[in-house]
C-alpha cells in the first residue's frame, strides 16, 4: 500500500525534530495545514505549500510528493531496464570507448529519428518502451560524436545531447532526480560541443525543471532566465529560437509560482503568452518533436495549473475554457490540462465536474493518468468527501484508491456511490 503524504510529511517532521508549530513556522504555512494532512484528513497539498513544507524540512520536494504511482517498486535495487539505462548514461570509468562492429558506421539520420520517437514515447508515458531503446541510442550517439571531421563529431554530440537529455527527463519522471542530473550535466557538454547552438539552453530548461524537483527554485530560476537572456541576445529570428526562449520563460515562471510569488508568474507567463503570436509569422519548426514545446496552447495550460496551485480555481476554469489545443501539443500537456482542470472543480465543490474530466483523461492518456501523483490525491479527495458521484468508482479502482484508503470516507469501499 502507498504511503500517504501525511505518513511522509510525520516521519520527515520527526527525523527533523520539529513540532508541528515549528514546522508551520519554518514554512510560513497554518500549523492547521500540517495537521489536516499528519491527521489523513487532507490527502493532497498544492505545490508551494509543499515546497515551502520542504524548505523547512530541509528536504527535495520529491520526499514529500513520493513515487510517481505507476512506477513500479522492485526489492533490491533499480529494474533491469533501469539499470541499463543507468549504465549507459554513467558508463564505467577509465573505459576504452566502445568500438563499432567492423565495416558499420552509424547513420546519424536514422540515429535521429529514432530520438524524435524516443521523445513521443516520453510525451506519451511510454517508459518501458523509451528505457528499452535509450541505451542503444545513447551508446551509437556516442560513437557518432567521437568519430570523424569536426562538423560530423558536432552533429554527433548534438545527438548526444538530445539522448542525455531524454534520459535527464526519463529519470526525473521515475523519481530518480539524481539521475536525472547525472544524465543533463552530460547532457550539457555533449551541447557544448555540439553544431546547435539552441541546445545548451534547451538542456538548460530541463536542468532547471530538475532544480525544481529539488526544491531549488532560486536556481532554477536563475539558470532559466540567464538562458533566455543568452537566446534573446543573439535576436530571435526562427520559431526554433523562440519556442526555446519561450519555454526558459515558462520555466522560471514556474519557478517564481512556486516559491509563492504569483503576481511575478502571472506576468511572466503573459509576456510568454503574447510573444507566441510571433509564431505565425515564422516558419514552422523542422522537427518540432526535437524543440521546446512552446505555443499559445501551452503557456494557457502553465497559466491554468498556476492558478490552480495558488487557490485561484474560478481563474483556472475561465482560462480553460473554450481552450483549443494545438496540433504540436503532445498527451503529457494535455494531461497536465485535465488534471488541473479535475482539481479547479474539486476545490470549487464540483464532483460531478471533475469526474467527468477525469473520466475524459482515462480515456485519451490512461498511461499519463496512472503515473500522476496528482490523479491519485484527486480521486483519494474525492472517495473521501462527503459523496461519491457516479463513475467515480472505476477509477478510484483504476488508480488503486480503493485499496490505497480501504473503507475511509463517509461510506464503505464496498457502498455503491449515489446516482448523479
């Protein structure tokens, strides 16, 4: 059975030494707060709230937060897959460089068709699948990038760098930020000596949200803005360059959300929002699957989950609706958008509402849904509140609620739910 944030939030607090008055103080939070989740009365907190609980607890975000849910545990260390994947990105020291079979050199085409799919499975929680051929492709990328004149070592590790970075966010959506850093300060070299100039910042972005998991939000802030301030000094002239400003201002965006200055994200992500009009006027990019996501769809979906984090649903509900998502925004985003939009008509008292909307993402990305941790406490609020509308059982079930908090709430796991 999964442990409840406030079993985590408890334990922590303990090993800390810290009363729960003291605690409330550290993080500028309601002692009242504390209690609710330590007591299970409360199963989810919004972002800030648990960053500012880490800050004072002196721990990454990720300890509190647990698991993503769909990741499976395994006694004894990390699976198979994992381990490979864990291999290729730290290969052994001291090495000789793996040597291609003789009369084979690597096509860096197919290489990079293979990183745009690699990048869709992501997009599409497809972790099996991406753990299976991300060894592979970092191992050829490797190659490609030692080998040859200098423009083919630079196409090379740009590849390199694309591979890293998809491990750099494989390992943050498994919980394993460590990794995950490992993967991107890689990453970040390979760019370094790459022919695309747009990658040390792409990689930079992802450095950042990996900060965020850390709980370091000055430095995820910072690197976000420096590197956008790199993109916007050279002038931004493609929709390559400005799909990648764009996100770094999303980013940092976020970052200020988080460490509760929202005044500061709102005008951000309108800066951000009134800047994708350019887009039109731009050629598309090459291969968008390779570049920030960045549109006017996207920037509406970060402006719909920040205001949602700071208690604003009524805002999160208007600026969703109506919503027309872009071709280019891929099943991650649009889950994000659903998720959010569950939780605005939860804290608003609507569950026939936000059941719909789940019932909406089960059907369109039911791998995305399993691994939210923000599915679970949605539907745990929901089995626990004071009626359980109709349909909301197949996916407490769907989500392993009913055995996660068997018999809570103000009826029995096994009481049919009232009729809508």
């Amino acid at each position: 059975m999964a442990e409840h944030i406030g079993d985590r939030l408890r334990r922590l607090r303990r090993l800390a030494g810290l009363t729960q008055e003291e605690l409330a103080e550290r993080a500028g939070l309601s002692v009242d707060v504390l209690r609710r989740l330590e007591q299970k009365r409360k199963h989810s907190a919004r972002l800030p709230s648990l960053h500012a609980l880490a800050r004072g607890l002196g721990v990454e975000v990720t300890a509190l937060m647990g698991d993503p849910p769909a990741v499976a545990s395994h006694e004894g260390g990390d699976p198979p897959q994992l381990v490979a994947v864990r291999r290729a990105i730290m290969p052994p020291l001291f090495a000789p460089p793996a040597e291609p079979p003789a009369g084979t050199v690597p096509a860096l085409a197919s290489l990079k068709e293979q990183l745009a799919h690699g990048w869709t499975l992501y997009h599409s929680a497809e972790f099996d699948r991406l753990m299976d051929g991300l060894p592979g492709m970092v191992a050829h990328a490797r190659l490609l990038a030692s080998a040859g004149t200098a423009d083919q070592r630079g196409a090379g590790n740009a590849a390199l760098g694309k591979a890293l970075q998809l491990g750099g966010h494989l390992a943050i959506r498994l919980g394993k930020t460590d990794l995950a850093l490992a993967s991107l300060e890689r990453a970040h070299a390979a760019a370094g000596a790459s022919s695309d100039p747009l990658l040390v910042p792409m990689v930079s972005n992802s450095v950042a949200w990996a900060y965020q998991r850390q709980n370091r939000l000055d430095d995820a802030s910072a690197l976000a803005v420096h590197a956008a301030d790199g993109v916007e000094r050279h002038r931004i002239r493609t929709a390559e360059e400005l799909r990648v400003w764009g996100g770094l201002i999303m980013s940092a965006a976020t970052s200020a959300a988080r460490s509760g200055d929202y005044t500061r994200a709102d005008e951000m992500m309108t800066t951000a929002e009134k800047a994708t009009a350019r887009l039109a006027h731009l050629p598309p990019a090459s291969d968008g699957r390779m570049v920030s996501v960045f549109s006017r769809s996207s920037v509406r979906i970060e402006r719909v989950r920040l205001a949602v984090q700071h208690g604003h649903p009524a805002q999160a509900l208007e600026l969703a609706r109506g919503m027309r998502l872009s071709k280019d925004i891929p099943p991650s985003w649009r889950t994000w958008l659903l998720l959010d939009v569950a939780r605005a008509h939860t804290d608003l008292g609507n569950a026939e509402g936000a059941v719909k909307t789940l019932e909406s993402l089960r059907r369109i990305a039911p791998s995305w849904m399993r691994h939210h941790t923000l599915a679970v406490a949605i539907v745990t609020d929901l089995w626990n509140g004071p009626r359980r509308p109709e349909g909301l059982r197949p996916l407490a079930d769907f989500l392993g609620v009913t055995t996660r908090h068997p018999g809570t709430g103000p009826r029995a796991a096994g009481h049919s739910a009232p009729a809508a």
